[in-house]
C-alpha cells in the first residue's frame, strides 16, 4: 500500500472538548492537515516526547514502555494510522527485533502510537483514505476576523443556510484559528453538499 508520510505540527488545547487536545499532524508533500482529537495526558506525553532536552523525574507509561522495547530488543519501525471510523482513527505500531529482524506489528490507539514514535524518532504515516476523509487543506492568505475575537461558527442545522463559498472561507479560518472541532464539521458538510453536486 501507498504511505503518506506525516510530520508532527502541534498540538492545541480544543475548543469544543473539555480536557482534550488536538494533535495536528501534516502530509509532508500535499500540507493537508490531519486534526486528531487526544487526551490530556496523551498531549503532555507527546510534549515531552518531542522535547529531547526536559526529563520527568519519573517515568511516564510511554517513557517505560519504550525502556522495555529497546531491553527486548526491538526498535519502533514506523507507526501507521490506517483507518478512520466515526471520527475514531486506528493505529498500528510496526516494532522489528534487532536479533532476527521478525516483525511485530500491535494494534494501538493513535496518541499513544505517536507518544511511542516520538520517542523512537520514528515515521509516522496514513493512507490516501484517511487523508481523503479526515483531511483538512488549510489555506495560508486567510484574512483576519474583523473584530480580532475568536470566530464564532455556525455548526448542526445552521450550516444549511450558509453558502458552500462561505463554507470553504469559515472552513479556513477554522483551521487558522486551530479550532479543529469546528473545522471537522465544516468539512465534513462541505463534502456532502459536494456529493450532491457530483
């Protein structure tokens, strides 16, 4: 199968769910934005995953479980998010053993998949699918919002009487302001109006 390669671009605090975050991952080559809704702890852990230089005084889950895969001796090969499901995405961790290079691959939720990748400096892919259904092309020249407060976005059934232009333009800023959740649901009405045409 067909990878795309993703970068890790932030993680913001979301705006819709109390005490979750949203991952934002990157095709590398396309700059589609793929927003992954994470827990609290998932966030911190991936934080710190990227910080080489800042050390917990305790281990965390995925600081341990990476003790243990380098002690088994294996190393993290690649972490694939090969499907999306109601807004839920799966995730693979692909380990191989430096002995006698057998492969293992273990089912995993995807914060923690990128927890584990960051910390082995390990690629992080997708398939066309995902990026197709869960995908988010922002565009840079979006202009400001007039007031400089946060955009307010219509959501649910006031979507329907917004034109499918302005949807595309709410859909950006969106994204410009990182309030994936909103941005999901704009996507996500743009593209069944799209069928409709189609």
């Amino acid at each position: 199968m067909d990878y795309q390669r993703l970068t890790i671009r932030g993680i913001s605090y979301s705006q819709t769910q109390s005490g979750a975050y949203a991952l934002l991952l990157e095709h590398e080559e396309t700059n589609v934005k793929l927003p992954v809704v994470i827990g609290n702890f998932e966030a911190q852990s991936i934080s710190l995953g990227l910080e080489k230089d800042i050390h917990p005084p305790r281990p965390l889950t995925h600081d341990l479980f990476s003790k243990f895969v380098t002690q088994a001796n294996y190393e993290l090969v690649s972490v694939i998010i090969y499907q999306i499901v109601d807004g839920v995405f799966f995730s693979n961790i692909n380990f191989k053993n430096k002995s006698n290079n057998e492969e293992m691959i273990m089912d995993a939720r995807t914060s923690d998949a990128v927890a584990m990748a960051v910390r082995f400096d390990a690629p992080i892919y997708t398939t066309q699918q995902v990026l197709d259904e869960a995908g988010i092309l922002l565009e840079l020249d979006v202009p400001p919002t007039e007031d400089g407060d946060a955009e307010e976005f219509p959501s649910g059934e006031n979507l329907s009487n917004v034109s499918l232009e302005e949807l595309q333009k709410l859909l950006e800023i969106a994204v410009k302001d990182e309030d994936f959740d909103a941005a999901l649901d704009l996507q996500e009405e743009i593209k069944r109006r799209k069928k409709k045409i189609d």
